[in-house]
C-alpha cells in the first residue's frame, strides 16, 4: 500500500510543478501594468536601409558602432576591441527598421513607481539603441532616432523598451534588436570568398609565373545549378572555401600587408570580366608568420589559420 502511495505522489510531481509554473507566469503578467490599447502593434518609426548612416548599440557590457563604408556602402563595425566587416546578417537586421513597431504597449510611464521601473529594466536603461541617417546635403545636420531598452520579457526572448517620446513603456520583438549586444558572434563576416564562385563560368589561379584558368565542365545539371569545375580544381577549391577569418588586419598591419606580393591569387570570372580577386599574402614580422587574405569585394585584409592556409597553397601546385 506505501508503494502505490509513494508511486501517486512521484507521479504527481511533474503536474504540481507545472501548475507552480504557470502560476507564477500568470503573477507576473497580472503585476505588469497594462494599457487599454496593450494588445495594438504601433509603428515606432520606419527607415529605409539605404538611408541609415551608423547605428550605435550601448549596453552595460558591450558597446557597437556599424558605419557605413564609403564606396561601396556597406557597413564596418567597431566592437570593443573587435573590427571588422559586416555580414549579409546586419543587412538583414537592419529590415527590421522598415518599420520598426512595438509588439504591443505595456504601460503609460505617467505615475509609474520606482519599483516598475526597476522591474521593466528601465531605471537606468539597461542598453540604447541610436540609428542615424543620411544627410541631405553637407549643411544640415543628419536625423536620428533613438529607444532606451530594458529587461527581457518574463519567459520570453522580446524586450522592454522606452518609446522614442518617453511616453510609453513598450515591448519589442526579439528579432527586431537581436544581435547587436553581441556583434562579434552576430556579425562578424568570417568568409573568404563571396557567392560570385557560384555563378562564375570559370576561375584561374596564379602562382609565380604560373597560370591556369579551369572551365565549367559541359555536362547537364539541375535548372539554374552550375556544373562544377574541370579536373582536380573542385576539391582544391572546396579546402579554399573551408578557410575563415580570424581578424581584420589593424591599420598598422594594413600599411605592411599592401606592400607584400601575393603568394597566390584566386581570380573568380564571369566571361572575361573579374568578378572577384583573392589574394593569399605571407607575412613575416618580428620572428611571427602570419597569413592574410585580400579581397577585391571586401577591400580589407583578414588574417587566416596558418596551418590551413599553408596546405592550399601547397596543394595548388598540382593543378598547374
């Protein structure tokens, strides 16, 4: 009888936990003021893409600023002691401000207590995100837009924030302001080769005075799906694009880096036109080798594994 007794109640456990749960949840939401109008979306702003300058993040533990790149316009970002280009995935975040809306309005900040505010995360701000546009022209001052933020939401990954007028407490979507208060993991564009490689009809490679350009290989393959190289250049190719970017050369570095010689380059075409040169360059320095690659897309030297870069660059000898 104490058995079935003793087996009811370990049975049971998962079910009070749960209860206590849920309970909890419901206490909280019941303790967070609501609004009349809590459920509406409501558009906080709206920029395009095209016309955001800088966006600054500042949190109690990092700080980012993403500046746009004269030239070809896209972003570098300044991340603590990090630098270094933007991936495809700050584009992608910055859609989010096209419109920007709040996922709904928690609370009027008129009368709200200390104990509110410290609950909501936003007394002090926890972090404050700055988004600022194009000028016009050179006379006038450029526009911004700013929101405080605070705490996550209770169970959820979304955020309390301070609408741009102060007026309301509202909540964002997690995806609206992911990434920025980890930049480095979120951002940081580690790739060597851009997606050029997948539409070109041919690459050539030079080594010293040694050149060789491989075709596409004329066989049929699925619609809109290149076929791959002639020879042994695929696998070649495949350990290239394996290789990653450890870090973005200073400007120091870049100073010395633009006076070496390429040991290799990589020159991806579309016809006869260069639609993307990568250069491997070895550097010496003080007792120190170190390997960097340069891109004409990317326009900056990133610095890669020495002991992957060596083999690609010896493996490369056999297809001339």
């Amino acid at each position: 009888m104490k058995t079935k007794i003793r087996s009811k109640v370990k049975s049971d456990i998962p079910l009070y936990g749960t209860i206590l749960a849920v309970s909890l949840a419901l206490a909280w939401w019941a303790s967070t003021p609501k609004s009349t109008s809590d459920s509406r979306q409501v558009r906080l702003f709206s920029v395009s893409p095209a016309a955001i300058e800088e966006v600054q993040w500042q949190g109690a533990n990092q700080t980012m600023i993403a500046r746009r790149r004269e030239g070809d316009g896209r972003f570098w970002i300044q991340s603590g002691q990090d630098s270094f280009l933007a991936s495809d995935r700050f584009d992608e975040s910055l859609k989010f401000f096209d419109p920007l809306e709040a996922k709904r309005i928690v609370a009027p900040t008129t009368g709200m207590t200390d104990e509110q505010w410290k609950a909501f995360g936003l007394k002090p701000a926890s972090a404050k995100l700055t988004i600022k546009l194009k000028s016009v022209s050179a006379s006038e001052k450029s526009e911004s837009w700013s929101i405080e933020l605070g705490n996550l939401s209770f169970g959820t990954s979304d955020r309390y924030g301070l609408s741009p007028d102060g007026k309301t407490v509202i909540l964002l979507e997690a995806d609206a302001i992911s990434g920025f208060d980890n930049a480095v993991a979120r951002f940081f564009d580690r790739s060597v080769l851009s997606k050029n490689i997948d539409d070109a009809d041919s690459a050539e490679i030079e080594k010293g005075k040694s050149k060789k350009r491989f075709a596409r290989q004329n066989i049929k393959t699925a619609e809109k799906e290149k076929p791959p190289f002639e020879g042994p250049f695929n696998d070649w190719l495949d350990k290239f694009e394996r290789l990653r970017a450890l870090r973005y050369a200073d400007a120091t570095t870049e100073e010395k880096l633009t006076q070496l010689q390429p040991e290799l380059t990589l020159k991806v075409l579309k016809g006869d036109r260069i639609g993307e040169e990568i250069s491997m360059k070895k550097m010496d320095d003080m007792g120190k080798t170190t390997w960097w690659i340069f891109s004409s897309i990317g326009k900056a030297h990133l610095e890669i594994s020495a002991n992957r870069a060596e083999p690609v660059v010896k493996d490369a000898e056999s297809l001339f």
